[in-house]
C-alpha cells in the first residue's frame, strides 16, 4: 500500500485477514516518519509488523561500481531498533530492478541468478519465515 495511515490502509487492516504487515522504507528521514506512522498503526490494529524492508539502499555505479547512499544509509536499521522490529532485508536502487519492472517482468523472473533478485529473494524467505502457521 502506498505510505501512510490514512482511510486505505485503516479499512484493510481492519475489514481483512492479514497475517502480517511489512513495512517498506527508503533510509530517508521523511520516508521513515512515514514508515514509523504505519507500523505503529498496524500495532494498535493488532497486525503483526513483520520487519522492515529498506528500499533503495544504496546505488552502485554500473561502470566504476562506487557505492552511494543516496537516500542516507542505515536509516530503516535504526527505525528498526527504536521500534524493537528486524530488517528483513535492503533492496538496491539499480536499474535492473526498474527496467525488469517496466516490461512487466520482474527481477526475480527474468534475472533470476542476479544480485538484485537475490535480494528480493531473501526478503521474501524472510517474510515467510516470520509469517504464522496457516490455521488447521
């Protein structure tokens, strides 16, 4: 869902089954006010927070390969400590992601073996890991 606390994310937390919410982030300050808003909605709904995704962690240069925090660096990790959640994972900022995704094949499918959707891989694994049992 968009970031945020308002009407949208209210009505499904509270009218469907969720087992789990996970909140996504870019390190930014101003994202993190949001991303803090949410998982402090989805506590006091009663929705398990999962962890925290940080999107767009860093930018490597695809000729020179020099890191770069564009958003600021480790900001859903502190978030994170202060809200007493795990990171699940950090997703890069890389054109990869954003060319897979406009042609409507994303990363882990058409570049399966690459970095990138390795790191989607190993959110996902996390998120499942977390979530809990289905009921019998």
């Amino acid at each position: 869902m968009p970031p945020g606390t308002g009407d949208v994310q209210l009505s499904v937390s509270q009218n469907v089954p969720i087992s789990g919410a996970v909140i996504v982030s870019t390190p930014q300050d101003i994202a993190l006010m949001d991303a803090r808003k949410g998982a402090e909605m989805f506590r006091k709904v009663h929705v398990p927070v999962l962890g925290l995704v940080q999107n767009m962690s860093v930018f490597q240069c695809p000729k020179c390969k020099h890191r770069t925090h564009i958003f600021g660096a480790n900001g859903a990790r502190k978030l994170a400590r202060v809200l007493d959640l795990d990171v699940l994972g950090d997703i890069p900022l890389h054109l990869n992601i954003r060319e897979a995704s406009d042609t409507g094949q994303p990363i882990v499918f058409s570049q399966p073996e690459s970095d990138e959707a390795k790191a989607y891989l190993r959110v996902a694994a996390e998120v499942v890991r977390r979530l809990p049992p289905p009921p019998q």
